[in-house]
C-alpha cells in the first residue's frame, strides 16, 4: 500500500524533490490503515517538533485529519491533492471548514490523553507522542525535576508553528494542593493544555488560547 501510494504520487504530480517529505511519506504511510484496516506503524509522533519538519511520524496527524469529522476520509484524500495547488491551512479550511490550527490542537490534546482514534474505513490506532529531551532547555529540565514550590516559576518558550512545547511541574506533597498558572502569548494562535496526573489517573483540560 506504501509503495503504491508512492507511485499514485508519483503519476499525480505530488512527490519530486521539491514536495516535503511530511506530505510525500506521511500520506504513504497513512494510507495503509485505509488500505489494512490496520496500522502497523511504530513512528511516534514528534510533538515538540513542527508537523512541517517532520517525515514518517506525521501519519498519526493524517489519521488523526481523516477520521475528525463525517466523511472525513474523503475530504482528507482530496487534501493531498489540492496540497498540490495550495498550503496546508487554506487546503484544510476549503474542505472541513474549521481552522487548521483548531484540528492541530484537538490532536495534540488527543495525543497527550493516548486516546484510540480510527473507524472501520480507516483503521484504529492509539495515539503516540513523544517529548524530545534535547528540546528542553535549562529551565524546563529544572522544573521537571524539583519539588513545586510556592515560589513564582517564569519560563519563556519559543513555539514553532504546528507544534507543541510541555513543561512538567513534579510535586513531592501527598496531600491536595492548588496550582495555579498564567500566561501570556504573542501570536493568538497559541492554546494552552494543563495534564494533571496523580495517582488515580489524569486529565487533559483546554484552557484555551
């Protein structure tokens, strides 16, 4: 199915040297859950880097885009071929819609929960992300690993487009304490998601942009 995709590529004008590998071998290796029914795939995806930088992993997004609302399948095939006369953003709107950057957030919220996405048309899979260490910096690694305190942290993050950066707050208490958090953003594009993990489970809340 991968390889055939390639050539269905190939023969359409959607591959060559100047089309970005997320589009030209995240689409192939989407395409064999609608084909298997299955997915095989192993690639996680990387969430700290953007969707446009990345090659294989990218297929959980395309899972994620073709099973986000009815007939969606179909809609995500005619996005792979209208990517041909236009960008991602503006290909997504035309045929969902909704705002790329709403999607891309939903999916990331998804990933962080691991939750199972796929129907019968195109297979089901469990979301997998993963937080790269090497993008971290200094203060983040601090936070992941110290005892919350009741002293003000600030951290400034540089978020690329179509990505995502975590900063991970670890507290020491066994009883019940309040966490509180601002922030301020330049581009109004940004939404912020809170993952509350505790000993009985944990949840992903939208604290919005």
């Amino acid at each position: 199915a991968h390889e055939l995709f390639h050539f269905y590529q190939d023969i359409n004008g959607l591959s060559g040297s100047s089309v970005p590998g997320w589009r030209v071998e995240g689409t192939a290796r989407w395409i064999e859950g609608p084909i298997m029914k299955t997915h095989i795939a192993t690639e996680q995806y990387l969430v700290e880097t953007s969707l446009t930088d990345q090659l294989y992993n990218t297929w959980q997004f395309w899972h994620y885009l073709s099973v986000y609302q009815p007939d969606a399948l179909r809609k995500t095939l005619n996005t792979i071929r209208e990517l041909k006369f236009n960008n991602l953003p503006t290909v997504v709107k035309a045929q969902t819609t909704v705002e790329l950057k709403s999607i891309f957030a939903d999916f990331i919220k998804d990933l962080l929960q691991a939750k199972q996405i796929g129907n019968t048309d195109v297979g089901m899979f469990t979301l997998r992300g993963k937080f790269d260490d090497n993008l971290m910096s200094t203060e983040q690694r601090k936070l992941a690993t110290t005892q919350l305190s009741t002293n003000p942290k600030t951290v400034n993050l540089t978020i690329s487009a179509l990505s995502a950066k975590a900063i991970r707050i670890t507290s020491q208490n066994t009883t019940p304490e309040a966490v509180g958090l601002s922030w301020s953003a330049s581009n109004p594009d940004v939404r912020v998601l809170a993952k509350m993990v505790t000993s009985s489970g944990s949840t992903v809340s939208d604290l919005g942009a």
